[in-house]
C-alpha cells in the first residue's frame, strides 16, 4: 500500500473508516493504532513496533495531534474523560492496552 497518497485530513479519512467489533481487544487496538501510526508517518505498518516509544519512531508533535483525532474518531473515547495519561501514551502497545479497557469498561 502507498501509505503517501492517502488523504491528508484525517476527519474525513476516518469517516468512511470505523472501528470493526474485532478491534476492542488489546491486540485488536494495537493493530489499528499501528496502521493508523504507520499513515500518519507514511511508513508501512510492518516497520512500526508496537514496544518502540512514539518519538523513536517518528511521531513529533503534529503527529501526536492526529494520533488524538484517531483515538477520539476511531475508538470514540473523549479524551477529556478518558483519564488518559503521559504514560498511557509512552509506546503504542501501553496505548493499546489502556484504550482497550476503556473500550471494555
């Protein structure tokens, strides 16, 4: 896939783009915030690992911002009342963890 031309604005994107009922494991988070990492870093998803802290792999601060707009458009949790924490967003598999209780809980 050619991660690059896929449209830049991710509200629109992620309309047309929802969580599936197989994503509120953990493992199933984790796997949608991969793609979702590897799109907004225009890398393939295979070279995102899930353990590796999200400034290694390239996510600055606009890639932060978006990485929220997925989670509120995707996962459909308010971050405001989510109690996410610093921590929570320390790798992709913390976030996937904490993301998939909120789903569950």
């Amino acid at each position: 896939s050619d991660y690059s031309s896929m449209d830049s604005d991710p509200v629109l994107r992620y309309k047309f783009d929802p969580m599936s009922n197989d994503e509120t494991s953990q493992a199933g988070v984790e796997q949608r915030l991969i793609r979702e990492v590897a799109i907004i870093l225009c890398k393939e998803p295979s070279s995102i690992s899930p353990g590796a802290s999200l400034p290694s792999l390239g996510v600055d601060s606009m890639g932060f911002v978006e990485l929220l707009v997925v989670i509120e458009k995707v996962f459909k949790l308010r971050l405001i009342e989510s109690g996410l924490t610093r921590e929570d967003f320390e790798t992709i598999h913390a976030l996937a963890s904490r993301i998939s209780k909120g789903l569950q809980g």
